[in-house]
C-alpha cells in the first residue's frame, strides 16, 4: 500500500458490508409495504444482527484503531467550507463530518429500536417475550424505527448521489481500491 491510501480495507470492507446490509433491512421493511409478499422477517432480523455485529466492530475501529480525531468537527473545518479553500481541509471535510455523524445517530437508533423488537420474534436463540416493554413504550419504540428509517433512505440516496459527482469521484475510487484516483 502506497502513502496516499485514504481507506484501508477492513474500513472498505465494513463500508460496503453496511451498505449490503442496508440495502437488504431497506428491503425486506418496504418490500412487503408494496405488495412483494415474501418471508421478509428471518431475512430481516438476521441482516439486523449482522448489521449489529459490523457497526461494533465499526465502533472498535473508530476508537482502538483510527481514534475519533479524523471525525470530530473543528474550528478550521468551519473556516474551510466558508472560505472554499480546499488546502484547510484533512482528511474529511465538515459536510463528510456531519454526514457521518447524522448516519451514525440514525444507524444507532434503528440497531437500538431493532435490537428491542427482535424480543417480538422467535429465534433458534431465544423465545419472543413482547412484555418487556410496556405498550405505550413499544409504540415509541416502532415510531423511532420508522422515522430513523425515512431518514436513512434520504441519507442514503443522498450519499449515492454524491458519490457520482465528478468532483467527489476520487473519493468514490478510494472506498473501492482505497486510495484516490490520481489521475486527471
């Protein structure tokens, strides 16, 4: 690997299994909404808990490995986007920074609310026991989950728009082979 790789592969990696997964929870909630009639719940909840699992190891990364410092939102990031001098910015720019942190509290809320319904269904791990929560908190509980879900689909078509403007195609090249596209 050469000095200008932006994302090493366990973070592609990890980038391109969430979007899977997200594409699949995507779906299997709005499939059936439509008409498509499938059994849509296993397939659901198991991309669920693979969606757990990665957004962990994710997070294990992001502390361990990278530390937060590269996502953390600066002065000098404010001053850069206002001035549009590109030579201010690190490695992601303040719009990349607050992206990432609206996913990152969208993600977490939909894993914290799927986590709590998955006691709404039978598993070869465990029996449904829907009494954890009372009704009134379940409600809560499938209102956040639907919201948080709205809101993913307008982040997500909103990050596959980017992705493909030429501006921003050295950094789509760079979460496929890690490392920006150096010619132009």
């Amino acid at each position: 690997m050469t000095d200008n790789v932006r994302h090493k592969l366990p973070d592609r990696a990890f980038h391109w299994v969430m979007a899977i997964l997200t594409l699949v929870l995507m779906g299997t909630a709005f499939l059936p909404i439509f008409g498509v009639q499938f059994n849509w719940v296993p397939i659901h909840w198991i991309s669920g808990v693979l969606l757990i699992v990665s957004v962990l190891f994710h997070i294990y990364r992001s502390f361990f490995v990278h530390g937060l410092a590269d996502m953390l939102p600066r002065r000098k990031d404010i001053r850069a986007f206002f001035s549009k001098d590109i030579g201010q910015v690190e490695k992601y720019d303040l719009g990349q920074k607050i992206y990432h942190w609206s996913i990152a509290l969208i993600i977490l809320t939909l894993l914290f609310t799927g986590g709590l319904m998955l006691a709404k269904i039978d598993t070869p791990f465990w029996n449904r026991d829907p009494a954890i929560l009372s009704d009134w908190a379940w409600g809560v509980t499938y209102v956040l989950h639907g919201v948080a879900s709205y809101f993913l689909i307008f982040l997500f078509i909103l990050h596959v728009y980017f992705s493909f403007l030429p501006e921003h195609r050295d950094l789509l090249h760079s979460m496929v082979y890690g490392n920006r596209n150096q010619e132009k």
